[in-house]
C-alpha cells in the first residue's frame, strides 16, 4: 500500500500571528525577535526577506538592510496557544499526526484514501485552521515525509501541493540541494566545493561516493535526493514528559533546602530538554509529606527549554501548593507537553548574552558531566542522588 503523508507548515508563524492582533502590520516588513540592537531575529516576514533578512540574524543588521522594518517583541505565550489551537484541529481530523514543532506538523493518512481521499481531507483541516484562527498555512501531500516536506516549502506562501506516486524523483530533481532537511550549511559548503548544486546531480551520484565524503549521513542524504524515506509519522502524545524527583533520608520543613532542590532539578531537566532539541509547554510540581499523601499541581506555559524559566515557574507552582506546613518526604518536577524545538524560539527578548552563557554551560556538562555548572544556589544541596526518568 502507498503510504500518504501530508506535511503541513504555518506560514512565518510568529510574524502571522502578531497581524492578527494588529491588521496595521498586513504587507509590511515584519521581524520577531529581541526589540534592542543586540537581539537577533526569531521570524521575519515575507517582505522583509526580500531585503536578505533571515531568521537568526542580528536586529541591528536587519535595520541596516531594511530600515523601514517593524519589529516586534515575541510573546511565547500567544503563540502557544495559537500551536495548542491547532494541535487540537488535528487531533479532531486525523488519528495518527505528529507535532514537530509548534508550527509544524505531519499526518499519516495512510488507508484513508478508500473513504475520503487524502488532498481532499488535507485541504478540509488547511481550510479549517484559517476559518478557526485566520492563520495562513501550506501543506503538501507525497508517499513520504522527506518529499513532503520539501513540497510544503514549494507551496509557500499560503499554499497547498501534490507529488504523486512515483514522481518523487522528478519533482526533486531541479531544485537546490540546500531544500534536503540534514542538508546544513557545513554539507551545503562541502557539496558546492564538488560542483553539486541541484539535486539532479546528487541523484546520478553513487550513494559510495557520498558516504565516503559525508559519512553514515551521505547515504540517508543521497535517499532523500532521490525521494527514498521510510521514517514513520511518530504519534504525538502529550503525555510524553520527562521528569525527575528526591525523596530526602529525612522528612523535612526546610524551605529554602526545598527551593534549592526544586532549582537544581529544574536545571537538569532544562538541560536535558536543550540536549534533545526540545520545548515544554507544561510544568508539574509534586509533594509528598512525611504521612504518604501526595499531591500535585501542573500548569501550562509557553513553550520552553529555559532554565530561569523554569525556575522562576517551579517556585510559583511550590509556593501554591506547599500549605500544609507539614514535613515533606519527596518532591520531583515533571515537565510535559513537549515538542521539537530550536534556538529560534528562545530569542524573544533582549537575552543574546544569557543565550551564549546557556550554551557555554551546555558545553561543560555534556563534556563534563551534569554537575560540572550549577547556580550557587543548587549547590547547598547535600543530596543529588536524584532519579530522573522519561515518562
């Protein structure tokens, strides 16, 4: 059986949601991000780029290349739930999707052709998500999710595309190799040095030669080039979380000792979170007291993998649930909700040097170890015996 993935993608999501709270920014160059000269450039919209702003980009260059651009500091929390929105009109349409993003998503519509026909059904959810949120949002149909993938990108902006069956190749062939997802800048640069710009090219290539110059990942790029990918839709559950959690050798009233585990375990599971390439969009707090009852609180956030944070939140959660002022035998953290995430979703503020000392952190542990950084305050603790586990 033919397998039918649609791809489907919500047009410079950021900058499109912002004009629906204010239509004064409808055709004009739009950039999400940091609002000062040392923030960078988390969305842009179509008329911006065509001044060569891209995502990632400082500010302070996309003023120089475009001066006349509005820019807009990103409210994480109103694109949220515009992402939680539309997570639930696919959940109502199609029973097997995958959420990659909070703007982006696959559907398996595999079998599904003998009842409704599936570029049928694909542009039934496209028409309803613009009837139910006014979002812009393109879509492709192929036999995976490689081609459709690529031929979402093709139907920007605001559109919607068929490859059928056995027109993989052929659909591939005349574009660049920059449009293969694994195809970053590094392996761009390497394949331009040997004369390969199109994919047409990388198709006649032997997969030997690509593996021998690209390593393991020449061969998964050279099945892409020529339309080749088994990978499943992954059903998108938001039960899936990790957590992490300490039950102490003594019950204990100790607020501030409480607090600092709370920190401690929220900076774990934060890194853990940024290791993954993944965002949260809910946070739990549990308490166990010294006579076994447990309770617990959870909370929906904007999607994020920041540590401050999250600690700013697990405090919150803690001081609302914590009133029994009774002694406590374990308290954990589960963060839940989560999504594929990139750097791009965590530059809606002024924060460019917080971002870098992240990443300088990030660095250490995974070289390191997981303890090898903490903030001051974690380390008052005298147990880290903590057991953390995906759920």
């Amino acid at each position: 059986m033919n397998r039918n993935i649609v791809h489907i993608d919500l047009d410079t999501f950021f900058v499109s949601v912002e004009r629906l709270q204010n239509s004064m920014l409808i055709g004009k160059p739009v950039l999400v991000g940091g609002s000062g000269d040392r923030g960078v450039v988390a969305s842009c919209s179509y008329e911006a780029r065509q001044f060569g702003i891209h995502s990632a980009m400082p500010i302070k260059t996309a003023r120089q290349l475009c001066p006349d651009a509005i820019v807009v500091r990103g409210d994480a929390e109103t694109y949220s739930k515009y992402s939680q929105i539309i997570t639930e009109i696919i959940k109502e349409e199609v029973p097997l999707y995958e959420k990659t993003s909070i703007d982006e998503f696959y559907m398996d519509l595999t079998g599904m052709e003998r009842f409704f026909g599936c570029y049928q059904l694909a542009g039934h959810i496209r028409e309803r998500v613009i009837k139910e949120t006014g979002l812009p949002i393109s879509f492709a149909l192929a036999s995976n999710k490689t081609v459709s993938k690529v031929g979402t990108g093709e139907a920007k902006p605001n559109g919607h595309k068929q490859i059928a069956y056995g027109e993989e190749k052929s659909f591939l062939a005349p574009l660049s190799i920059k449009k293969i997802p694994m195809v970053g800048d590094k392996t761009y640069y390497m394949l331009r040095g040997m004369g390969v710009e199109r994919i047409h090219t990388l198709q006649q290539m032997p997969p030997e030669l690509l593996t021998r110059v690209l390593g393991e990942n020449g061969l998964m790029i050279w099945k892409k080039a020529n339309g080749q990918d088994e990978s499943p839709v992954v059903p998108y559950s938001e039960r899936k979380s990790i957590s992490t959690e300490q039950t102490f050798e003594k019950d204990t009233i100790d607020v501030q000792m409480l607090k600092a585990t709370l920190v401690s375990m929220a900076e774990k599971l934060a890194f853990q979170l940024r290791s993954e390439e993944k965002l949260t969009g809910c946070i739990a707090i549990k308490i166990r007291y010294a006579d076994f009852n447990t309770y617990s609180q959870q909370v929906r956030i904007p999607y994020t993998s920041l540590d401050h944070v999250l600690i700013e939140k697990a405090k919150e959660i803690f001081d609302k649930l914590y009133n029994k002022r009774m002694l406590i035998r374990l308290i954990g953290i589960r963060l839940s909700n989560l999504v594929h995430g990139s750097h791009q979703y965590r530059l809606f503020e002024n924060m460019e040097r917080q971002i870098q000392l992240y990443e300088a952190m990030d660095k250490m542990r995974q070289r390191f170890g997981n303890d090898a950084v903490k903030r001051a305050v974690g380390m008052d603790i005298k147990q880290h015996d903590f057991n953390a586990f995906k759920g």
